[in-house]
C-alpha cells in the first residue's frame, strides 16, 4: 500500500524571504494608476456587455480609455525620466 502525501505545507509555507522586497513594492505602487484605470476600463466594458450600450455607457468607456492611455503615457514619461521601466 503505497501512502499519499500532501504538499500543503510547501504551499503555504511562510519564510521571510518571501516578503516583496522595498522595490518590488515600489514598482507595484507606481503601477497602482495603470492598474486601477484598467480595472475601470474593464467594469465599464463588462456593464455594457449585459445589455445594449447606451451613450451613457459608451461615454463611461470612452472616459475610461482615455484615463487609461493618460495613465499609460505618465508611467512612461516618468519611466524615461527616472530611468525605472
């Protein structure tokens, strides 16, 4: 009879190395805008998935396309200003 064995201990193990590093989370915080105007964007794509798109809902997407490119066109300057991709 051959036993099984779980992994749950390899899974859900906990090690401080494991912690996001300061640069890491620095990273993840100058995404934060790029990140939030995408979920926008997908919420207002999402609403008007479940039915016909009125002009209200086109006019939500429209301005969140446009929050997303904003977004997207500052983490850029900002990247090539200070050299962080």
């Amino acid at each position: 009879m051959s036993h099984i064995v779980t992994v749950q201990d390899a899974v859900t193990a906990f090690e401080p190395w494991m912690e996001p590093t300061d640069a890491e989370l620095d990273a993840i915080e100058r995404e934060m805008p790029v990140i939030l105007a995408n979920v926008e964007l997908l919420d207002a794509q999402i609403v008007a998935m479940d039915r016909t798109p009125t002009e209200l809902d086109s006019r939500r997407i429209r301005r969140a396309r446009r929050r997303l490119l904003a977004a997207l066109v500052y983490q850029a300057v900002e990247a090539r200003r200070g050299g962080v991709a």
